[in-house]
C-alpha cells in the first residue's frame, strides 16, 4: 500500500501506468490461450489523422468493451492499424511537394513520387497512433497493422484477381463523382453536400416544329448547354405533353461535325413538375440523372468539360478554354446577346463537394472498374435472422434497404498512392495476376479505392492461428455514416472469404456535434483538441465526460463541462479513496454479518443494484446510462450518503465495529474500482494498487494491473443470506436518508447556513436504534440531536414528518425573526412581480396565438412553479409570524 497523495495530478498517473501495461505487454493478445476470445477490429483510423472527438468517442467505446472482457476472464484482441487514406495521403504529399520544392507529381514522376510519400508516413503517418496510447486505448500494438503493409497489399491483389476470375470485376464506362483537382474518380462518402447560394437561371427555346412557339427551362449550369442532347418533360404534365416527339433548336449547340441544333422533346417520369418550368434540359455527359434519361431513351453523349474542369471545344469558341464557373457567367452573356435569356433569380441548393479538395465535384462519364457485389445473400440473412445484431436496432432495416437495391461498386480511383490495380497490358493481351508476366507487360495505372483494401479488414489482418482463436471478431463499434462503405463490404467480403460473418454485433456511434447541434469543424471554430482536453483535465476526465453525454445511437452534444465533470469525478474518487486510506492503513478482511448497520447493509444493497444495472447497460451499448449509474452510485449513494453515515461508527469508540464499517468500504470501493475501470482506467490502476488491493489478488487476477481483477458479479442469494441484506434496510434507509433532505430543507428555508451546527428535536414515531440517532446527527449537523417522544414544540417551529417521526427546528438563537421576517416578505413580493409578469404575457391574445406551442407551454410551467414557490415562502413567512 502506498501513501495517496493529497492532490490527483493525471499526467504523471497516466504516463506511469501506460508504460507499465506496454512494458508487462498487458494488451497482447495469446491465441493459445484458453480462455475464451473476445475481439474488436479497430477502424482503422487515416494514415493522415490527428486524433478529434470523433475518435475519442469511438475509441474509449472499444477500449470499455475491451477492458470489461478482460476482467470477465476472457483472452482480449483489440487490434488496431491505420488506413493508407488514398486521395487524402496523396492530396497531402502534392501540397507540401508543391509548397516546398513548386513541383507537381508529374514532375518526379510516379517512382519519384511514391517515394516521397512512404517517406512522409514513416515521419508523421504514426501521429495517431501515439494520441490513441495518450487517450489509455489497450490496443495489442505487436499487431498493428497498415493497409498498404506488403502481406496486406498481396490479399488485396489475390482478392481482386478472385474476383476478376469469377466474372464479377469488370471494365465499364459509367457516370462517376469526379474531382477536377485531384483528377480522380471518388465514391459517395469522399464527396460532402454543401448548401450554396446560386441562381437559377433560365432561358428560352424555340419548338423548331412550331416557330414563335418557345419553351422555358430552367437551370443552375447554363455552361452546359452546348452539351444538351435533349429536353424533357412529365408525360403526366398537361402543360407540354403535346411536344413530346417534337424537338427544340439549341441556343448554344456544340461545336462538333454532325450535330445538330435539333434535339429532341422526351416524355420522362423522372422530371419534377414543380422544380423550375418543369422543362428539364438534359445533359448525360455531366448529369448522373441526366444520364439515366439518356439511357432511357438513348440519347447521344457530348462531353463539353475537360477532366481539369475546364471547357473543351466542343462547348464552342465563346466557352471553350475558360473555367467551368467563368463559362458560367459567359453562357449566361451569350444567351443575353441571342435573346434567348428570360432572366435569373437566387436558389439555394446542396452541391457536391470533393472532401480533401474542396471543389465541386463533377459528375462524368469515365471508364472505371466495378465490382459486382459477392455473397449479397448471406450478407442480408445474416442481418435479417438476427444472428447479427445492430445497435440502434433502427440501423438493420437501413443496412437491409441498402442492400436490396445495391449497385456496382466502382472500385478504380485515378491515383498514385494506393494499391495499383493487378491487371496488366501487352498490345491487345490482358492479362489479371498478381505478379507481373514479364518486363514488356504494362501495368494498369489506377489503384484501387480505399475501401476495397479495407473491406478486407477483419480477417486480412490476422495470420491464421489469430484467426482462429479471434475470427469471427465480437463486434464492430463505427459511424453510420460508413455503414455502405465499410460496414456492408465487411459483411459480404467475410462471406466470400472466411464462410463466416466478420462480427456478431455492430454498434453505431453517434456524431458529436456542439451545444448548437452543428457538426464540429475547424471552420467553425467549435471543434476542441483532444490533447488539450487531456491536458486540461486528464484522459480519465475525456472519457468518462465524453462516454456520459453519449446516449445509444444518438448524436452527441460536445460541452467542455461534460469534461470537467468527469474530471471532477476523478477527483471525488481519488478523495474517497484518500479518505479510507487515512482511517486505516490495512485492507480489512471478511466483513462480519453481526457487527453490519442498517447503512452498511444499505450500500451493499445499493452496489448490487448498480453491478445489475451496469451490466443491463453494457449488453446493450447503452454507455450514457453506465456512466449515469455509476455517478449516482458512487457520487451520491456512496460518497453524500454512506460515507457520512460511516462516521458515526468511524467516530466511535468501538473497534470491531470501526474494522467491520471499513472492511464493508473496503468491499465497495474494490467493487467500485473494478466497475469504472474500464471507463477512467488510469486512475483506477493507480488507487487499486495505492489502496493495497492489488496485494489481496493473484498476480493474474488483479495482483498485477487492476485489468485482470475479476469483474464484480451481482450478489447472489447466497450471500445476501449469509449478510441479511433484506430489502427492507432498503426501505428504511431510503426513508431514513430523505427524512436528512427534508431536516436540510428546513434549514434552507429557516436561511441557516449548513455549515452552522444547530439542534433539532426528535420526536420519535417508533423506537429508535442508538446508530440511526448518531447518523442523524452527522447528516443534518445538529449539535444537539434530542430525541423526545414528548416534545411540544412552540407555534411556528418549523417541523417536517416521515414515518420515522418528527423533526422539528426550534428556531430560537440562530435567527432574527424579525429581519427573516422581512426577507421572506421581500421575498414574496419578488415572486408576486413574476407572476405578474408571465400572467400578463398568457393574457396578451397575440401573444398566444403567435408563439410556438413549446413557448406557451414553457409559460404556462413557469406560472405554475413561481405559484408554488410564492406558496411555499408564504407558508415560512406565516410560521415565522405566529
């Protein structure tokens, strides 16, 4: 046992045990072991990041997951690695190539280039790797792992060469999201929907079968006229279904042989009525809707926008050249000069955006590899039989929607970084393998998206005898918002490859956002350093505060106080420690069942109430409640209640009684210790072994790192027996305690300072044991406490009952009537003007009818609580004045 410090300082605590559980390899997982398994794969964060909330939140979940299986006897893999982050890591390298040295990629060229990035990651690609320790994750780093590592680079390759064997990988040209600055081809989560304040533009066409008769259309992209091939309009609408077959004379037509201005009127389902005019130009070249009319009713493709994002030549002499939003405005200039402008007003609407360029995206027509999905069947079954569980149940049926209507993945990305597809060239001679036939054969140039590397994930990062023992992993803690990108692929990819489903259980975190509800972001100025965080308040203090405002499935609304919290509950553990310490230095033995009070029987009542409820929690990811039950466990059963209780035998002068009230809190803080372990781990490491616990245990169950301490089980019936824990010291405990509120109330209204020692009087319902007396006393701070079943109290002493009995204030000596007099009458007049107030506003007509309901039901709470209260003060002030 070791002396507990006056002050909890977190930083040396946590740099000390993490060396400590590194250094013993605490976290490494045996796949000999017996035990049984227990896994989580960690999502592998990117190679680029820095750690923010969004990893905290994510990270401490499977670090309680992982801690918890730990000290429920079973062999833990957490494993953990870094994703090669393709567009993100290269857009990275290119800026600081640029900035430092003004070359571009092309310049070194790829071998030149590549180098430089693996010599970027091996400088700064492990950042978050080292946040993950500061924030006390129990990760097995001897198996850490990266997606572009030589082993899982050759899986990669052998599953896309399966897969191209089998007939489901493929080349095709198809409309894919675009970035014009990193040229390449992104998936749905690499493009992020802004909202932006444009116009709509709109301009005149002439029906050629009709001259002087026009049509209008509207549209957010008059630059891409020249490159309409039709216009459409609702078979349904009765304003155009007439010209439908006919055809409208292009005021901007493309710049290529045989092309007309012609183009025809299509009768398409697909157009809006209400959206503009309801006439739609359609583009297929640069439109993914448009392009789907235009396969509908095949029409001709025109490319006017270059890859860079410039105009070609096809968009004609007056566009060609310029910049996609310069063509703009010019398109909008020429169709002025034509006469063919109507005119443009303001229109808000969500654009596509490359994440790590932050440019619009532009949808294109570009030949790509795609992968038909494989093993769809399982992946929904397994979900749908329940043998996979998700939480919040709510995200099955998304997960099961999406899967029913799933598309071709395009799996080919126009990059350097990353894993270059296994398909090689020689004149007219394709040929799929892994290795490369020969000098004279030419690589295909593209790699592949992150996400089929990572797809793999789960099993592609264990050897086999890991696999064995961990494989199918526990369960899968992510966002939904990668629940199609990552989390479905997993599934299907788990089938393919293993037989098995990759986890049984699939949590799905929620987004922090701040007190506003908005996204945190560095625009934003809202989104926090982790590190300070830690810094500030300790990593325990990150965690528990984080895991506490964190309900299941629901966003979490980020308030620095929440942080605080937690570190202040850090705190409050470390002084209830201290204060045990400070009683005794030895840890007690066995408790003994004669010598137990009705407080002690109370709180063991109270653990295993909260050794229950926790583990209900736990099961079903309800982290916010765990750490709810365990602060109002700890910081009020334990701390405000049974603490100051035990002072009355602590205090005394009988010592079997003073050893058995400490050997009943030395039960409960081992059991409290064990049970917040995995939520504030550093902290509790410390006080198990500052406490002498660690001592009481086996080195492999709690005599070396409180980790491997038996988790607390709920007491059976055997033990409450052998204790005569009854629920009936429940119930008078319970009474006995809210009895102490209402004895503190009075002081409050009485303005008696609680520090200030005062006497009440007792009156007795029943006999009453000598130790309820001296708690009492303790709780309420009286000096003295009498105790008369025949007390006749003065008029107006202020009195509360309980089945307990009677307590009464006797007032004289610690008051000035007078003056408490004219306090409370001030007081009421205070309240009389709120009243006042809010009647007034209910009785306002416009008022009423105005407001939003919340308002008015705000208003109307308000009334009732300051009537209560006026209520209240007024029965004080009648009691003062009799």
């Amino acid at each position: 046992m070791s002396e507990i410090s006056k002050a909890y300082e977190p930083q040396a605590v946590e740099t000390k045990w993490y060396q400590f559980w590194q250094d013993n390899k605490l976290f490494v997982a045996d796949p000999a072991s017996k035990k049984p398994a227990y896994s989580i794969v960690i999502p592998p964060p990117n190679v680029t990041g820095i750690l923010h909330l969004g990893h905290v939140l994510n990270n401490t979940i499977q670090d309680i997951l992982s801690r918890k299986a730990r000290m429920e006897g079973k062999e833990v893999l957490w494993l953990p690695g870094t994703d090669h982050a393709g567009i993100a890591t290269q857009t990275m390298v290119e800026r600081k190539i640029k900035k430092e040295e003004g070359l571009k990629r092309y310049d070194l060229g790829r071998e030149k280039f590549l180098e430089r990035v693996w010599e970027w990651k091996e400088k700064h690609g492990g950042i978050i790797i080292s946040q993950l320790k500061k924030l006390g994750c129990s990760c097995d780093w001897s198996r850490e792992r990266f997606t572009m590592d030589p082993e899982y680079s050759r899986r990669v390759a052998e599953t896309f060469v399966d897969l191209y064997n089998k007939g489901l990988i493929y080349k095709g040209k198809r409309m894919v999201n675009w970035c014009p600055v990193s040229l390449t081809a992104l998936s749905d989560e690499e493009v992020i929907m802004k909202e932006q304040n444009g116009l709509l533009y709109y301009f005149k066409v002439e029906i050629a079968e009709h001259p002087g008769t026009f049509l209008t259309i509207a549209t957010t992209r008059p630059e891409t006229i020249p490159g309409d091939t039709a216009v459409a309009v609702n078979p349904k609408d009765p304003r155009y279904a007439k010209y439908i077959g006919k055809h409208v004379i292009r005021p901007l037509p493309a710049e290529l042989p045989h092309v007309d201005k012609w183009i025809p009127i299509v009768g398409d389902d697909h157009v809006d009525f209400e959206f503009g005019t309801g006439v739609l130009k359609v583009t297929p070249a640069h439109d993914k809707a448009d392009f789907e009319i235009g396969q509908r009713h095949e029409l001709a493709v025109i490319e006017v926008i270059n890859p860079d994002g410039s105009m070609n030549q096809a968009a004609g002499k007056d566009l060609a050249g310029m910049d996609r939003f310069a063509a703009r405005k010019a398109a909008a200039e020429k169709l002025k000069e034509l006469g063919s402008y109507d005119k443009d007003e303001p229109y808000k609407n969500n654009v596509g955006y490359s994440e790590r360029a932050d440019v619009p995206i532009e949808p294109r027509l570009s030949e790509q590899w795609f992968l038909k999905y494989p093993s769809t069947q399982p992946a929904r079954e397994v979900a749908s039989s329940g043998e996979m569980r998700f939480f919040p149940e709510r995200w099955g049926k998304v997960y099961d929607h999406w899967m029913q209507n799933i598309q071709d993945w395009c799996i080919s990305r126009q990059l350097w970084w990353g894993h270059q597809i296994p398909v090689w060239y020689r004149g007219h001679e394709v040929k799929c393998q892994v290795d490369s036939p020969g000098a004279d054969w030419k690589q295909d140039p593209d790699v592949l998206d992150t996400w089929f590397s990572s797809w793999l994930w789960p099993f592609a990062t264990m050897d086999e005898a890991t696999k064995a023992k961990f494989y199918p992993t526990s369960v899968l803690v992510t966002g939904p918002d990668i629940i199609f990108f990552w989390v479905a692929r997993m599934i299907m990819a788990g089938f393919e490859y293993t037989g098995k489903k990759p986890f049984s259980d699939v949590y799905l975190t929620g987004i922090i956002r701040d007190k506003q509800g908005r996204k945190l972001s560095k625009t934003l100025g809202n989104s926090p350093d982790p590190l300070e965080l830690i810094g500030k308040y300790g990593a325990d203090g990150l965690r528990f505060g984080i895991m506490r405002s964190a309900p299941l499935g629901q966003d979490v609304l980020f308030d620095e106080k929440d942080v605080e919290l937690g570190r202040n509950f850090c705190n409050k553990l470390w002084n209830a420690c201290r204060f045990r310490q400070m009683q005794d230095g030895e840890v007690q033995g066995e408790i003994n069942p004669s010598k137990l009070t009705g407080d002690d029987k109370w709180i063991l009542l109270r653990l295993n109430t909260a050794i229950e409820e926790l583990n209900t929690s736990l099961a079903e990811y309800k982290f916010s409640e765990a750490t709810q039950t365990l602060y109002r466990f700890f910081w009020s059963e334990y701390c405000d209640w049974y603490v100051e209780a035990s002072k009355a035998v602590l205090h005394g002068t009988d010592e079997a009684a003073k050893a058995n009230t400490l050997a009943v809190l030395d039960f409960v803080l081992s059991h409290t210790l064990r049970l917040f372990h995995p939520f504030v781990p550093f902290i509790t490491e410390e006080l198990w072994h500052d406490m002498g616990y660690s001592s009481e245990m086996p080195e492999d169950q709690g005599g070396k790192s409180i980790m491997f301490a038996p988790w607390p089980k709920a007491l059976d019936q055997d033990f409450r027996d052998h204790y005569g824990l009854d629920d009936c010291y429940l119930e008078f405990t319970n009474k006995k305690y809210e009895f102490v509120t209402e004895g503190r109330n009075l002081r409050r209204e009485g303005n008696i300072q609680s520090s200030k020692r005062v006497k009440f009087v007792l009156k007795p319902a029943n006999d009453i044991l000598p130790h309820d007396v001296a708690v009492l006393k303790i709780l309420l701070n009286a000096d003295p406490l009498e105790v008369d079943p025949n007390y006749q109290p003065k008029k107006g002493t202020p009195t509360t009952r309980s089945e307990i009995g009677e307590l009464y204030l006797p007032l004289e000596g610690h008051i000035d009537i007078e003056a408490e007099k004219a306090r409370l009458q001030k007081e009421v007049e205070k309240i009389d003007g709120e009243i006042l107030k809010v009647e007034q506003k209910l009785a306002n007509p416009s008022f009423a009818q105005k407001v939003p309901p919340a308002v008015l039901e705000e208003h109307q709470k308000r009334l009732i609580d300051w009537k209560a209260k006026k209520q209240h003060v007024q029965a004080s002030l009648d009691a003062l004045s009799s």
